[in-house]
C-alpha cells in the first residue's frame, strides 16, 4: 500500500508541463521506478512463500 502512495504522490508532483523525462522530474521518476520495484520485489516474495508453503 505504501508504495502504491508513492508511486500516486509522484505522479502529482510531477510538473507535467516540462515533460516527463526533464532534469527536474528525475527525482520523482527516480522515487517512482523504486515504487514499481517495491511492488514487483513484495509479488515475488509473496509468490515463492505461497510455493514453498505447498510442500
């Protein structure tokens, strides 16, 4: 959940009007690509617990 209110709260913050690969938006591309990560990193970890817990 946390990192799903990054990834919203970069989004907002973003100055949509320079465009999104500026100089200035690169700390919250930067803070949103961890999010995604974050959320990819917690589905696997999630995935391979479930795995391991059939056996």
């Amino acid at each position: 959940m946390l990192f799903v209110i990054f990834i919203g709260f970069n989004l907002f913050a973003m100055e949509w009007q320079l465009g999104f690969w500026h100089e200035e938006n690169a700390k919250f591309i930067l803070s949103m690509s961890a999010a995604v990560l974050g959320i990819l990193v917690v589905f696997v970890l999630h995935t391979l617990s479930r795995f391991s817990a059939k056996k």
